[in-house]
C-alpha cells in the first residue's frame, strides 16, 4: 500500500518501517523484562538461565522488615585521635629528655606545658610529625604547647566517619545474605538503615551497633586481676581499666593504655575450633599487623596479653613464645553462633565511632501486603478512569493514547526492574503521577491537532503540525520535571528517593510512549485508512 506523503517541513506523520520494527523490538523486551514481577523466585529459578530474571525489590513499607535511625558519635573519634596523640607526645618528649607537666586533652587539642621555655624549639622539632594537615600546633614563649584539631578537620572528620560506618554497616548486613538493604546518611550525623524483610529486629540492632573496634595490649603486671572493678583514682596514668566478657573468668583488669596491634590491621576472621574442639575465632593480619604482632609477642613472653574489643576484654592468654606468622586463634567461652558473630564483625571492620540508637522501627509483613493491595487498585482505578475518559474524549485517537499509555506502565515496570530500583508506596503514588504525566503529553497533541481541523488543514496536515507544535511543550514540561525529581533524589532519602526515581524513569518513558508509539500507531491507521477527516 502505498505511503501517505510526507508533509512539508516535517515527516510526523512518516515513519519508516525499520523505525517500526525497532521500536515493536522495544516493546516487545519491555513486556519480556516486565514479567518477571509476576513470578516468585522459586518459579524464576527453575527457568533456565537465559531467561530474564531482575524483579522489583520492594521497600520497607511494602515489604516489611526494620527500621533504625541512628546518630555517629562524632566525637569520640575525635577524642581517642587525640588521646593517641597525647600517648605520642608523652613517648617523644620523655625519649628527648624535655620536661613537662599538665599533658592533657582539653577540647579538641591537646595541650601541656614545658618546665623550661627554652626547650619549645627543640620540642618544636620533634614533636613535628604528630602535626597532621588538619592541625595547628603552638608553642608560645612561656612554654604553653597546644596542638589543635581545625574546625575544618573536625567537619571532614565527621564527612569521613559517618562514611566509613555507612560501608561498614553495608558489609556486616550483606554478609547476613540480606537483599537489597538501604544504608544512607539522614543528615550531618545521622544514618537510616532500612532492611526490608528482616524478621528479626533485635539482632540487626546488635550487629550494627556493636563497634568491633579490637585492640591487643599489654596487661599491666603491677597488678594483678581483681573480681571487683578498680576505683577511677586507683588507675595509675597510661592505664585503662577493662572486665573480662569469658564467663569463666569475669575478672577486672589493668591494661597498659598503648594499643600493640590495632584490628585495622586483620586481613580475615573466621570462625573455628581450637585444639579442645571448642568455639574459637581465627585470625590473620596484613604485613604491617604481623611484624608489629610479632613485635609485640617477641616483648611479651611470658605476659598476659590482653585481646580487647570495644569495652571489654575477649581473652588474655600468656603469650609462651613470639607469634610471627600474621596469624593467631581467640579463645573466649564463645559458642557458636557467638564465635560466627565475631568473625564477622572482624571482617567488616570496626566502626570509627559508637553509634546511637534515635529510633527503632518494625514494619509487618501484613501491613505491607495490605499497601500493596491499596497501591496496586488506586493504579488499576486510576488507569481505567483515564482509558475511559480518553476514549470518550478523543474517540479512536484515545484508543490510540491508550495503547501507548498501556505500553508507558510495561516499560516503567522493565526499566526499574533491570535497574533493580526499590519499589516503595511512594513509588506506587509516583507511578499513577506517570499516568497522568503521559495522558497529559497526548492531550497536548490531540488538542493541537484539533485546532489545525478548525483552521481548515487536512488530516495528514493537521497531524503533523499537530505533533510538531506540541513536541516543544511536551520537551519543555517534561524536563521541568525531570530536574525537580532529579534534586528530589539527590537531597532526599529514604521513601523520597522511591518517589523520585519512579517519576524520572516514568516520565521519559511517557515521552516516549506518547510522542513515539502514540504516533505510530496513528501512522498506521492513516496508511491503512487514508481517511477524508479525522474522528477526534
């Protein structure tokens, strides 16, 4: 049959059939990626393996699971940077024989003051590389020394924290083997931890919050373990007083406050047994770990050597000969799922700060049901209003809006699917927005081109100045939108996000079902037809 001919300036109402066949390729994979949110997992498994299997993951408020909001203890971090620095500055003047008094932590700086004025150029020099780029550090002419964190240094260290306990929190709830967890920041130092279909609330609180920071030190031998804790005025200064976690031992005791070995130097941890087959945990250093771990035991024959993490003590065996291998065995009365916890804690790391439970949050897995179910008529009572009112409106040409409208909802659902984008309620409300959004592109048209029969154009003219005039206004609010939502995800968090997302792929899918399969199934008809008017 033959073409209707292109009109004069344009070609709207032109479509050339590998546009076609392309664009029925499109919609044939939209619909092919689509389906699998109709299958459970089990059904998608038994397929074989070429067959597309992304789905939709559901959110919190569709799902359910838990909720934690949580807050960064900033300042902590900046007070044990600075403690350590204050242990470091004590090292170095004893070492250069410059006397001092009233070493301490005041702030964020640390501060002290020389016994002879004139040793501060000496003190000066050796004291040198404690100074870190975000410090400023003084010596005045009575001998007051202040080495002091910047306001600037205490905000990226604060950036640098809330970062690094995001990662963290991420690996010890992937390695859960929870799908599709949201850890994002809620403020300066605030975290949001959503989990959708985790059932067991108090567990995640423990394994988030637990800090893992794991230190070895030196137990002081100038005394001995004590079953009742050490009054603070009996802890002799560079000490730290610490209970032992081993039911067996429930003892207090008296570490040397300089850290051995640090845990940021454990490669891997892995649940065990020791040599009496019971639970243990294993571990393996980097090579800065084991030469300083081998440092520390080759010192250490013969001494308890405690084996702390966070505010108490695992396990303080004798060390009976030098561990130089990078890689030792913690004994502590564990069992066995608490030997698997602390290996994982071990390997995600430990968190820079304490973390502070604002507000917890369980979502049932009914109550999810019962969203969707409400999502999903508002969208399926939302759709056949506006086909309804399309059809009534535009006649054959809102059958036409209504197949590309039909085609806009598949794509939406395939392209957040290979995306694995998060669906929650906002994200429903966002997706019925979509239908309005693409309804509103072919009203645009289907006025346009009613104008043009007005003013006396035929059909093939009227339809091809009709697109053509109303693709600049169609471009123009569509991208209006997509910037606005753009910020929304950028700015906001949480179920924002949801809404977002959603309505930025929905709305350049309705661009697209509206300008494009719109008009060729319009062009369709015109060729198959060559009507004398249009019914619209």
């Amino acid at each position: 049959m033959a073409q209707p001919p292109k009109a004069r300036g344009g070609g709207f109402v032109y479509f050339a059939k590998w546009k076609t066949y392309l664009n029925l390729a499109i919609l044939g994979l939209g619909i092919l990626f689509a389906l699998p949110n109709l299958f459970t997992d089990e059904q998608l498994d038994a397929l074989p393996s070429w067959v597309p299997a992304y789905k939709m993951s559901l959110g919190l408020d569709l799902r359910g699971g838990s909720q934690l909001l949580m807050e960064v203890d900033v300042q902590s971090v900046i007070h044990d940077r600075l403690e350590a620095t204050k242990d470091e500055m004590r090292d170095l003047l004893r070492e250069a024989g410059i006397n001092y008094q009233g070493l301490d932590v005041k702030g964020n700086a640390v501060v002290a003051q020389l016994t002879n004025p004139a040793d501060a150029e000496k003190a000066r020099e050796i004291l040198r590389p404690l100074q870190e780029n975000d410090m400023t550090f003084e010596i005045d002419g009575s001998g007051n020394l202040r080495l002091e964190i910047t306001q600037e240094g205490v905000v990226a260290r604060k950036q640098r924290a809330v970062a690094q306990s995001i990662e963290i929190i991420r690996r010890r709830i992937d390695a859960e083997g929870v799908k599709e967890p949201s850890v994002v920041p809620s403020g300066t130092d605030r975290i949001l931890v959503q989990v959708p279909g985790y059932d067991d609330p108090e567990r995640l609180k423990d394994l988030i919050s637990t800090t893992a920071k794991m230190t070895f030190h030196y137990v002081d031998e100038r005394h001995a373990p004590t079953p009742f804790e050490p009054p603070d005025a009996q802890v002799p200064p560079g000490d730290l007083k610490a209970q032992s976690s081993d039911p067996s031992d429930g003892r207090w005791y008296l570490l040397e406050r300089r850290v051995m070995v640090s845990g940021e130097n454990l490669v891997d941890a892995s649940a065990s047994f020791d040599q009496n087959n019971r639970p243990a945990v294993a571990f393996e250093f980097d090579s800065i770990g084991a030469r300083k771990f081998c440092d520390a035991t080759t010192k250490g024959v013969n001494k308890l050597f405690a084996i702390k993490l966070d505010k108490d003590i695992i396990s303080a065996p004798v060390v009976e000969e030098p561990i130089c291998g990078g890689r030792g065995i913690i004994r502590g009365g564990f069992s066995v799922e608490e030997a698997n916890d602390l290996a994982l804690l071990l390997r995600a790391g430990a968190l820079p700060a304490d973390l502070n439970i604002l507000e917890e949050r369980s979502v049932g897995a009914e109550l999810g049901a019962d969203s969707i179910i409400a999502g999903t008529n508002a969208s399926y009572m939302g759709l056949a209003l506006i086909v309804v009112a399309l059809i009534i409106v535009y006649g054959l040409f809102g059958l036409f809006a209504t197949v590309a409208l039909v085609f806009n909802f598949i794509l939406l659902i395939a392209a957040m699917s290979l995306l694995q984008a998060t669906l929650t309620l906002p994200g429903i409300a966002g997706m019925v927005l979509t239908l309005g959004m693409a309804v509103d592109a072919n009203v645009l048209i289907h006025e346009r081109i009613r104008e043009e029969i007005r003013a006396g154009r035929g059909p093939i003219m009227a339809i091809d100045a009709g697109y053509r005039s109303a693709a600049g206004t169609i471009t123009d609010s569509n991208l209006t939108v997509i910037i606005s939502s753009f910020f929304l995800w950028v700015l906001g968090s949480g179920t924002v996000k949801g809404f977002a997302i959603t309505l930025i792929i929905g709305t350049i899918v309705s661009m697209y079902t509206a300008v494009v399969v719109a008009r060729m199934c319009t062009v369709a008809w015109l060729r198959r037809t060559r009507p004398s008017e249009l019914p619209i």
